[in-house]
C-alpha cells in the first residue's frame, strides 16, 4: 500500500508540475464521454490507484478509479521519469468490476 501512495504522490506532484501527456485515444475517450481535462486531472487527483502494471513498457502503468459528477471512470495512465500519459479513460462496465475496484472472475 505504501508504494502505491508513493505512485499516487508521484502522480499528484507530476500533474502539479504540468508534466502530463494526454494520448489521442484518451482526448477521443474523453470528447465521446464529454470529459474535460479538468475533469479528469480531479478525477485522477482525488482518484484512487485500484491496479499497477509494474512491467508495462515503456513506462510502468497504473489503473485509477475516480469520480466524474458521480460517474465512476477507470483512467489508465503510464508513469514515466519525467511526465504522466494518460493512456484511455473509460466508464467500467458493472458486471465485469466488484463495486468499481476489484475485477470479477470470468467464469
């Protein structure tokens, strides 16, 4: 848990410096959903980091749960040296999460 909120802090202090990359597939997510940076730089800030992708490349990755006027969303974002990339944003389906955190086990 702790290294999580190292990752979380990382996150935060990332964002505060201007150092996020939003990738074309997100910014299309993100127009099809009517999410606005703001929104999703609140949603990642306030959100809570529900997986980590430690092996991903080029950079590792985690999956932050957040709200977006009390929608949930799922954003995936890449932590590198030097900067953040969101990579999608998306509404998670109900019946493949257990209350939005923990994925459900496929028959």
């Amino acid at each position: 848990m702790e290294r999580e909120m190292n990752g979380k802090e990382r996150i935060i202090d990332l964002i505060e410096t201007g150092e996020i990359l939003i990738s074309h597939h997100a910014r299309v997510r993100m127009f099809e959903r009517n999410v606005s940076t703001d929104d999703l730089i609140t949603a990642i800030s306030s959100g809570e980091i529900i997986e980590s992708y430690p092996d991903d490349e080029p950079c590792p990755s985690v999956l932050i749960m957040g709200l977006i006027d009390s929608v949930v969303y799922h954003t995936v974002i890449a932590v590198c040296t030097d900067h953040i990339r969101v990579i999608t944003v998306y509404i998670p389906e109900e019946n493949k999460w257990i209350e939005y955190r923990r994925r459900r086990n496929e028959p």
